[in-house]
C-alpha cells in the first residue's frame, strides 16, 4: 500500500512518497542543484516538493521551460498539487503589461524564458520576490539560450536565491556540463539512475532489442555512387590543404572545416584556394546529407531531396555547388536507378510488422517510432494508417508548416486517451512533452546523441515493462552512430557519479513526513 506525502502545501493522499525524492529534494532546498534524473523518474515531483518549501517561507517559485505545452503542463501539475498557492502562466504571446500582472498576482508562475528575458531587459518587472527559479530542460543552459540571461539577472536581484535546473542528461562533455552549471549558479550536482538501489523499486524491465537489416542491392548501389562523388570533394579538399586525405572524414568533420574556412575569409583572405576548399566542402556537406538519407532513410527520403537538388540548380540564381552535382556521371546514374526501381528502405517494413503484431497480440499498446527526419516521419504515418487495429498520429514540429504547440498538446492528449495508439514523432517527441507511458518505442535509426537517446528510450517503461526496438541498417552510419551514443551514455554518467556530490548522509529517512527543517 503506497504511503503519501504529508506537507502543508501539498494536497494530501495525491504525491507517492519515494524516499530517493525526498533525498534529492533536501539537497536540493538546500544549495542550487542540477539534478539529473532518467525520463520518468519524477523531476517534477521533486521540484514540488522544493516549491512547497519555497512557499511556506512566503517567497514566489519561476518555473521556466523551453515551450508553451511545456509551460502549460507544468502549470496544471503545480496547480493540481499545491494548496494555498496561486499559479499562472506567461508566453511571448501575452502583452507585457498582462505577463507583469501574472508575475505580481501568483505564487508560481511557469513561463517560457525569452519572454521573462526580454521583460527583464525592458524593466517590466524584477526576480526580488522570487525565493526560487526551476530551469526545466536545463542542458539547454548554454551560449546565448535565455536560461542563461535569466539566470545572470536573478543573481543581481536574489543573491542568496535558490535555483533547481532539472535534466534527464546534461550531455557527456564535462566542459558544457561546467557551463551549464556556471551559467544556471548551480552549485552541485545529484544524480541517480535506473541501477540506483534506492530507485530500482520504481522501475519496470525495458528490453532492448537491436535489429540488424540487410540493404536492397539497387539502394546498396545509389549508396557506393554517392560515395565516389563525396570521395571526388574529399580529394578536392585535400589538394586545397583544407584537411588530410587520410583522415576518417564525417559530416561532422566537414562542419568544423567549414569554420576554419570562414574565419579565414573573414580575416580578409581571398585566395583562390580558399574559396575552391569552401566550395568543395559545401558540395561534399550536400553530398554527405544524401548519402545518411540513402543509408539511413530509404529512397523516398533521397528521391526528395534530390529533387530538391535539382530544383536548386536549375534555379537561375542557383548555386555552382548543385550544378557540379548533378553534372557528375555518378549522380546521371542514381537518377537513372530511382526512377527504374520501387525498392524501398527494409526499415520500412519492419517497422510495420512491429507494429502490427503488437497491436494484434496486446490490443491495447501504445506505441511511439521514432524518426529523425520529418518526410520519414510522413512516409511512416501513410504506411502504418493501412494496418487493421491501427490509429496514427503524428508528432512534429512547429517549422514549415508543422503542427504548432496547442496542436502538439491536443495530439498527445488524444494519445492518453486512446485515440490514437500509434505515434510518429520527430525529435519534438523526445524532450520534456508529457507523453504517454508506452508499451513500444520503436528508434527508425540510431542518432549519436546521447541525450537523445536517453530521451526517446524513457519514452517506455514508466508504469509498466516495455520494449524498445532499435533498426540498424548493416554496414552504415546507423552501426558507428549506435557504437557513439553508447560510448557518450558511459562516460556521461562515470564522469556525472565522479563528480556527484550529494550529500546523502545529511538526511534521514522521512516515514510520512516532509521536512525541510523549518
């Protein structure tokens, strides 16, 4: 029988007591903390519970998060859980004059962080009444993000105010783990995870399967075309002196010569060899996109983009880049073997047969996929709305088009209520939405983030076991992006456990009690 927790700002029988919760709250009432806690593990409930303690010592709480549905989640779940407290909400859509009225007339505002910003800026209001500042999605605390502007300007007005920035991961990089902790005034880190003795009681079994594909012939052969035209580039590269031939070349690679390249240029270079390397590197970064396409995606995702391509060159405007492409013998082939084959990507129907049988065998599934790209995303949704027991939705985001933030919401309301069973999200599904606990998550294709990773996986096992698919394609970036993501995962927390201090011993196990030390 669940045992709940007792505090005067909290609505009685309605917040399970976890004891690692109540650890990581009173570490974190006690010094600004980045807490690091697996998708969900309850970062929110820990942060009320720092509210609640913010409150009862008659200081206001700002919640920011990256997103209005975001804003507007953590909006009801602070007003269904709080007694005694005032929330509301501000956004960039509201006048200044009715966002200053909220900030005066709440106890808890949670709002988007540009809008504070710029209200900060333009003295609309101060942070001085504000005990505490919760930064949700705090791996977004770098560079010039407006967690980073709110926070400098809450240390001018609070010295000694309290600030809790919440995150599944911050990311493997030590340096920007720093950042994110020097630019939010986080003093300590807590961390826990799945393995943790004290949060393993909470958590349910996610199996992990990887499914290895074998490639079509035809799209095998677009793929070895594409690569002589990028090797063509690379070669070109090498002669400009831009990078070394015998170099493990990556996209990724590509984009830091094209910095080097720029900061030439902007020194007043203008040789003939810096502008033949930024050429080249232009055409092979074109090149190298529709090579992870054709490995990763499939043909309809290259065809698309080709066509986009070719658009781009015949323009007359259009780049030199793009004409040299579809100038090359290489690529008159690939069209050639496009517009002669039906073949597609066997992701495609692999996902359909996950799909299908777990709809048949367990009725009543949820089920996320996952794709990185958005005409995959389209391309999936049209295949899986022809299979019996299946309703789709579909997840993206707001660019281009997309669905805007209250649509976002309405869709994966309409998935916890049933509506839909099946959804295809794009990467606006992996941060912070609150998505329904799902039964089958499956990855289309491996992405070397380990931060995203980490996001899409908790997608699954929350109130129950769940599964986890992911589609590797033999032989392609999708092999090397898997071995990266897990090697970034492993570091992340061997270097986030070395520098944890949390203090653990200054707490006592609580038995139907939260205190803060009042």
């Amino acid at each position: 029988m669940a045992t709940y927790v007792k505090h005067p700002r909290i609505v009685p029988d309605t917040v399970e007591e976890r004891d690692y919760q109540l650890r990581m709250a009173k570490g974190c009432s006690e010094c600004s903390t980045l807490l690091i806690l697996p998708t969900g593990l309850g970062k929110t409930i820990v942060a009320l519970y720092v509210a609640a303690d913010i409150l009862e010592k008659g200081k206001k709480v700002l919640i920011l998060a990256p997103t209005k549905p975001l804003v507007d989640q953590h909006n009801s779940t602070f007003s269904s859980l709080l007694v005694n407290a005032r929330v509301g909400t501000m956004n960039g859509n509201m006048l200044p004059k009715k966002r200053k009225n909220v900030m005066e007339m709440n106890d808890v505002i949670a709002a988007t962080p540009q809008a504070v910003a710029n209200d900060l800026e333009n003295g609309i209001y101060d942070l001085k009444n504000i005990g505490l500042v919760i930064y949700d999605e705090a791996h977004r605390g770098t560079g010039e993000y407006a967690y980073v502007h709110v926070a400098r300007r809450y240390k001018e007005d609070n010295e000694d105010g309290l600030s809790l920035g919440m995150t599944a991961s911050p990311g493997c990089e030590v340096e920007k783990m720093d950042n994110i902790c020097l630019n939010l005034f986080l003093k300590r880190r807590d961390m826990r995870t799945e393995d943790d003795p004290d949060v393993s009681p909470y958590t349910y079994n996610v199996i992990i399967n990887e499914i290895k594909l074998d490639m079509p012939q035809d799209l095998l052969d677009v793929i070895s075309l594409l690569n002589k035209i990028w090797d063509s580039y690379i070669q070109e590269l090498s002669l400009f002196g831009a990078l070394s031939y015998s170099e493990n070349i990556s996209v990724k690679r590509l984009l830091v010569v094209a910095r080097t390249l720029q900061v030439r240029h902007k020194a007043g270079e203008r040789s003939s060899s810096l502008f033949g390397a930024m050429s080249a590197q232009s055409k092979a970064i074109k090149i190298g996109h529709a090579i992870g396409l054709a490995e990763t995606q499939g043909m309809s995702a290259l065809r698309l983009y080709l066509e986009k391509l070719n658009e781009e060159a015949h323009q007359e405007k259009g780049s030199k880049g793009a004409k040299d492409i579809i100038s090359k013998k290489e690529y008159k082939e690939i069209l050639r073997i496009l517009t002669s084959t039906n073949v597609e990507h066997p992701k495609i129907s692999r996902v359909m047969s996950l799909v299908s049988k777990e709809v048949n065998y367990r009725p009543g599934s949820k089920i996320m996929v996952f794709s990185h790209y958005r005409n995959t995303c389209d391309l999936l949704t049209e295949k899986l709305a022809t299979i019996d027991g299946v309703s789709v939705g579909k997840l993206i985001g707001q660019s281009s088009g997309g669905l805007r933030q209250k649509e976002q919401t309405e869709l994966l309301k309409a998935f916890r209520e049933g509506a839909y069973n099946v959804i295809v999200a794009t990467s606006v599904g992996e941060e912070g939405l609150d998505v329904a606990s799902t039964d089958l998550v499956i990855f289309y294709e491996n992405v070397p983030s380990e931060i995203r990773t980490i996001q899409r996986r908790g997608r699954t096992g929350r109130k129950s076991d769940g599964m986890i698919y992911i589609l590797t394609a033999k032989g392609t970036r999708d092999e090397a992006f898997e071995e990266v993501s897990r090697k970034k995962e492993a570091m992340m927390i061997k270097r986030l456990r070395k520098s944890n201090d949390k203090k653990e011993d200054t707490l006592k196990t609580h038995k139907g009690i939260f205190d803060f030390d009042r």
